[in-house]
C-alpha cells in the first residue's frame, strides 16, 4: 500500500510564486512587481523593500535561516553563497532580515569560476541580480531549507559570467523579431513572444554501493574500464518496460521534491539501455525551464543517495550500450496563448507558420556549427555520432506531411497535400485515432514534431542554456532579415510567399528524413556539404568565427570579448576533464588492475608448476598464463604510453592542449582499455578487482 500524497495542496509549495505574491504583498507593491516581470522596467526600490520582507517571512515560517543567490556559471553547474537573514542589533540580540537590495543584488567573488579571461583574480568583483521572471524557491537538504533567489551572474564591467544573462538576451532578441513578423502578418494583439522549452532528461540509475567500488564513475561520471556483459540491450525489453519496484519508488520521491518546487514532472519512463531512464516535465518559458532543468537534475542526484542508488548524468556512463541526452523541445508562444510554430490542419494555407519554418531552416542550415558546439561537451563526443542518437551532423527532419509541403512550395505547385488522416489499428474495439502530421523519427538530430522544434544532441549533464542561446539568436536573425526586407514590401503578399520560396530553395539541403544511423546518410550529408564535427574540439572553432561574433553582437547577446572567452572555457573544460580521466586510469590500472592480474599470473605459475610436479597435464593453465601474459605486457606498455601523454598534454595551453588531449590523450585512453577489457573476460571474476558492467547494469 502506499501513501495517500495530496498532490494539489504540496504542489508549488516551496515556491514564493504568485499565490503567495498575491497573498502577502500590499496590492500597489503586487501590481508593480507584476509590471516589472511582464515589462522588465526596473524595479523600485519601495517594491523591492517590501518584496523582500514578504519573501523572508515566507522562507523563515517553512524553516529557513539563510537565503542564497542561486546561478549558474560556467562550469555548467549550479552556485550558491548563503547568507543567514541575522542582523545583530545594537545592544546584543539579532533581528531577521532580507532588504530590497539584498534581494536584487549580491557580490560573490568571481575569481573562483572560469571566466575565459574575462576576471582576472585580481579584480574579482562580479555581481549577481535577481531574475524576477524565475521564481524563487526553497532547497531542502536534508534538516537545511534554504531560499534560493535565481539570479543572473556578470562581471564588474556588465560582461556576462553566466549562462542565463545570455539566455535572457537571446529570449529578448527572438521575442523582438518574432514580434516584428506577427505585425506584418496583421497581429496587433500579440505584445511579446517568448520562446518555450521542455526538455527531457535521460539518466542512469545504479546502486550505490556498487558504485563505490569505482572510482571512474566517482571521479568521472563514466566507466573508463569494462566488457560488455553477456547481456546488452539487444532484447530491446528494457524500453518502456515495467519499471522496477526500487526505481519505481525513487521517482516518486524525485516526483514529490519537484512538485513541491512547483516542477510539473510529468512522464516517466524506462529508456533503451538497462538501468536508464527519462523523465519529463511540461514545458515552460525559456529560462524558467533551464532553472527548472538545473533543480531536477540536483534533486534527482540527491534522491537517489537516499534510496541507496547514484543518478549518472554523464552522457555515456557506459560504453557499447546507448548514452543520454537530453530532447530540447522549442517553440515559440504569444501572450495571447498562440504558439507560432503550430501548423494548424491547413498547413500549406499557413503562410506565417511558412515563413518561421523558412526562417528555422534558413537558421539551422547556415548555423549548424553553432548548434553544434552549443550541443558539446566532452561526454557527448562518446554518444554523437557514435551510432545511436543522434549523428554529428545536423539535418532537419520536417515528416512526410511538411515535406511535401516545402517541395510544392519550392516547385512553386498549387497542387494541395493530403492533411493528417484518420488511422485505423484494426481492432474494432480500440478507438480512431487522429493520426499526427508528423511521424516519428528516432535518428534525427533536430526534428519537427507537430508544433515544436526537438534538437535531440543537447546533453544530458549540460545546462540546456547552451543550446537555447543558440536556437534563439540564430532564429531571431533570420527573423530579422526576413522582416527588414517584408517591411519594405510593396506588395507584402506576394513578397513574402517570394521569400518564403526562395529561402526553402536555398535551404533545402538540411532537410532530411531518412535514418540518420547510416553510412550513406554520412557520404550524402557530405554531398550536400552540411559539416560533420565529430568531437567538442572540431566544433569549438565555430565560436570564434567573423560570422559567429557578428551576428552574436547583431543580435545582442554577446559582446565579441564573451564570445571568445566562451571559447576558451570550453577548451579548458575539455583538457581538465580528459585530464581527471586519464589520471583516473593510470590510477585504476596501476594500483588495482594490473596488481591483481599479476597476482593471478602467479597463481596459474603456481598451478602449472604443481599440476606439473604431480604428473598431471597443466596444458589449460599454461595456455591460459600465456594469454593473460601477453595481454598484460601489452596493458602495461599502454599504461606507461598514457603516462607520457598525459604529462606532455599539461605542459600545453588553449586550443592547442585542448586538441592533444584530444588526439593523443584518448586516443591512448583507448589504447589501455582493450586489453584491459579483453583481460576482464578471461581471468577469475573472483580476482578481478572492481565490479563488472553485468554488477551495474542489473543489479538495482
Ligand atoms: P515525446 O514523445 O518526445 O516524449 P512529448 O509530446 O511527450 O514528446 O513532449 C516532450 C516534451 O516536450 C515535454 O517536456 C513537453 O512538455 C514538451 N512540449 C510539448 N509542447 C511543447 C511546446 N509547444 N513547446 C515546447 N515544449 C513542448
Ligand atoms: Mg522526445
């Protein structure tokens, strides 16, 4: 039996949201408060002040002694300085208390996170500031509650050190132009479009004390040593198969933590590899979502501890079953509820719905490095690409519907496409069913699904900031050059179905719908010239392209000096994170693996020697010792060529260590492994040092 969990009344409960706005503010501060996220006009100080009150005596009645400035910078991760609310007062004693400016601004030092160069440690200062439009909310940690303010994060000098001051620029950038393209189309009631996103979160449920027992997962979040089991995911029964009982329980838990936090948790799943799973909420404005992303990924890594099990986020905790990722759905929303990108029944009759799939393609197809890079980190180089979902290059599935579509419009043919039909399963029983426009299509990176865009190579550890910075600002300019040329049109019908043609002809090339997985897709894509960058380092360039800092400042959203420094912080992330996992396996191998493989060459010397003496035939074990012999000589050489490598690799710098790190650190990363691997098949499981994938993969 399990418990009776009143949803409705927990549901929101750890949010200041605008119930309890509505409840504790004076009208007059609620109203202006109200303005300012609807507007962003700044925010008065009176309000602020009061604000601030009501935001402390809500945080301290749920338990609360300290607040934080809750941001995200660009380690990917999330940051916190807490403060307590006391204030001592004169002639002893404290008082509690959260002023206005507290609220809205707070000073950590900015020389502990990685800034590309733009702080150097001397001149620490940086700023964070509250993003109004993000709620703020309580974090339970075990008997702490703490009120965390989500805040923007940038430099003394206004440059941004975080990776939602950019999302906000870009939301604003796309919200503008798209704004401009709704007036030409005769909207006047639309005042703002904001982008909206859902992601879904994949990961990976092991049980902790296996886990503890590897110290590549702890240090590094993947396994850098381990065979396959005898079982993989051939059978194809783990996805949307019956949840076990012991995971089952720890998504309630994740479930409740989220619903408190005013998370609309909605789908869970099994995934297609053992032990993985999704979990999807219901899709919020741009950057509400990417704080809700943060908190779900930190609620569901600290769940787990509780239910004995670990949540691995890494993008490809195991190699030769699939790796996560996380589906980044987008679409674009009026305040009047519309959203821009549904095609309605008549697409072919829906000329603004033409134009913005004119303008995604223009966006996509000319910006697929920067999609690219906006998707890499150093996980996602062992998933992308590597024959699962979804490839390296970047292409658009549009379904068969749409397609047609695009090609009648390309043919400039006024011949009408079949709209979605009615589909019928064959059993009387069951239900019609209105069958959608769009198929499904598993292997494509960026796919159209109904009224929504899906960029699928987002990672599943990353901030999703990332990507939409990149999607917004991409779409916005082609937005923008499609509405300096349709505001000047004399005739703006017939301009724009023009344009609409000339843009899907020049773009058409992205457009594909076909299975993704494939070498001939590979050779085709190359035909066609869509760029393939296989690893982080490949598409790190794309960033400090002329075009890429142009329209990055055209749009607003970074200055070239942010933009550059991006660049180098993901370089650094790169070579650190290659460096903790070349460390990890000289570690692994030297002190635990190779120790033990010797000690059971030992004991097959043994054998041999004693079978032998007692005139029996040790032909088996000499065999065998021969075997694990060779491959540990191989091993050991391999280990001391990692070694050498990983030395020379922290004498570099930038681009260029980066790069190293790249093609000789993992390429002798790889080297050590085989054998080792191949080792792990062959010698008694009861020698082998650390648990095998078979003890991780179906062991919760
Ligand atoms: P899937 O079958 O891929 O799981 P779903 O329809 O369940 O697709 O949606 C997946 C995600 O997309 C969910 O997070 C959902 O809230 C989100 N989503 C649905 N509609 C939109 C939209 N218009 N804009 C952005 N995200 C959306
Ligand atoms: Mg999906």
């Amino acid at each position: 039996m399990s418990d009776f969990i009143d949803v409705p009344s927990i549901y929101g409960s750890h949010v200041f949201g605008d119930k309890e706005m509505r409840e504790r503010l004076p009208r007059a501060v609620y109203k202006s408060l109200k303005a300012s996220m609807a507007t962003g006009k700044e925010l008065d100080p009176v309000v602020a002040d009061a604000t601030a009150a009501a935001m402390k005596e809500w945080a301290i009645e749920k338990g609360a002694t300290h607040y934080t400035h809750w941001f995200q910078p660009l380690t990917g991760t999330t940051a916190e300085k807490h403060d307590s609310f006391i204030n001592p007062q004169e002639g002893g004693g404290v008082i509690m208390e959260l002023r206005g400016k507290e609220l809205i601004k707070g000073e950590p030092d900015a020389s502990s996170f990685p800034s590309g160069g733009i702080r150097a440690t001397f001149e620490a200062r940086g700023y964070t500031v509250w993003d109004i439009t993000s709620p703020a909310f309580l974090y339970d940690n075990g008997n702490t509650q703490t009120l965390c303010i989500p805040t923007a994060f940038c430099s003394y000098t206004g440059e941004a050190l975080d990776k939602k001051t950019p999302l906000l620029r870009s939301m604003e950038a796309i919200g503008k132009q798209a704004l401009r393209i709704c007036r030409l189309f005769g909207d006047t009631a639309t005042q703002k479009v904001i982008p909206c996103v859902g992601p879904e979160q994949e990961y990976f449920i092991v049980d902790r004390q296996t886990y503890l027992r590897r110290k590549d997962l702890i240090f590094t979040g993947r396994t850098l040593f381990g065979a396959m089991p005898p079982k993989g995911q051939e059978m194809e029964d783990h996805y949307f198969g019956a949840i076990k009982e012991r995971v089952s329980n720890y998504m309630k838990d994740v479930d409740v933590e989220l619903w408190k936090l005013g998370i609309p948790a909605k789908t869970e799943h099994n995934e297609v590899a053992p032990a993985q799973h999704e979990l999807a909420p219901i899709y919020n404005t741009a950057n509400v979502a990417t704080d809700e992303n943060m908190l779900v990924m930190n609620v569901m890594k600290k769940v787990a501890l509780r239910h004995g099990l670990v949540c691995l986020l890494h993008e490809k905790p195991f190699a030769g079953v699939n790796g996560s990722g996380k589906h980044n759905n987008w679409s674009l929303v009026t305040d009047t509820g519309s959203n821009l990108l549904n095609p309605g029944k008549e697409p072919q009759e829906n000329w603004q719905f033409l134009l913005l799939l004119a303008a995604v393609m223009k966006a996509v197809d000319e910006h697929a490095g920067l999609l690219r890079v906006s998707a890499a980190n150093p996980g996602n180089d062992h998933r992308l690409g590597a024959n699962e979902a979804p490839p390296a290059v970047i292409s658009m599935f549009l379904g068969e519907q749409l397609t047609a579509v695009v090609e009648h419009i390309i043919q400039g043919s006024h011949e009408s496409v079949p709209s979605a039909s009615i589909m019928r399963v064959g059993v009387s029983t069951l239900p019609f069913i209105r069958r959608d426009a769009t198929d499904r299509n598993r292997t494509s990176p960026f796919a159209f699904t109904g009224n929504k865009f899906e960029f699928r190579m987002v990672p599943s550890s990353g901030c999703i900031a990332d990507a939409n910075v990149v999607l917004n600002t991409i779409v916005a300019d082609a937005l923008g050059a499609f509405a300096d040329e349709l505001e000047q049109a004399e005739d703006f019908d017939s301009a724009m179905k023009a344009l609409v043609r000339r843009e899907m002809t020049a773009h058409r090339r992205i457009i594909f719908n076909g299975n993704g997985y494939t070498e001939e897709w590979l050779a085709e894509a190359k035909r066609r010239g869509l760029p393939n960058m296989r690893s982080m380092v490949d598409a790190i360039p794309n960033l400090m392209q002329r075009e890429s800092i142009e329209l990055f400042k055209r749009q607003g959203v970074y200055s070239e000096k942010e933009l550059l420094a991006r660049a180098g912080v993901l370089c650094e992330l790169y070579a650190k994170t290659v460096n903790i996992e070349a460390l990890t396996m000289i570690d692994m191998a030297g002190k635990d693996i190779l120790p033990a493989v010797i000690r059971y060459t030992t004991s097959l010397a043994s054998s041999v020697t004693a079978v032998e003496s007692a005139g029996a035939d040790a032909s088996v074990q000499r065999e065998l010792l021969a075997r694990v012999s060779v491959l540990l000589r191989q091993a050991s050489t391999a280990l001391a060529e990692l070694r050498r490598c990983q030395e020379k690799a922290v004498t570099l710098t930038g681009m260029e260590q980066a790069r190293y790190y790249h093609d000789e650190v993992c390429r002798a990363m790889e080297i050590l492994r085989a054998p080792v691997d191949h080792l792990e098949m062959i010698c008694d499981s009861e020698i082998w040092p650390i648990p095998t994938y078979g003890d991780l993969l179906f062991n919760v």
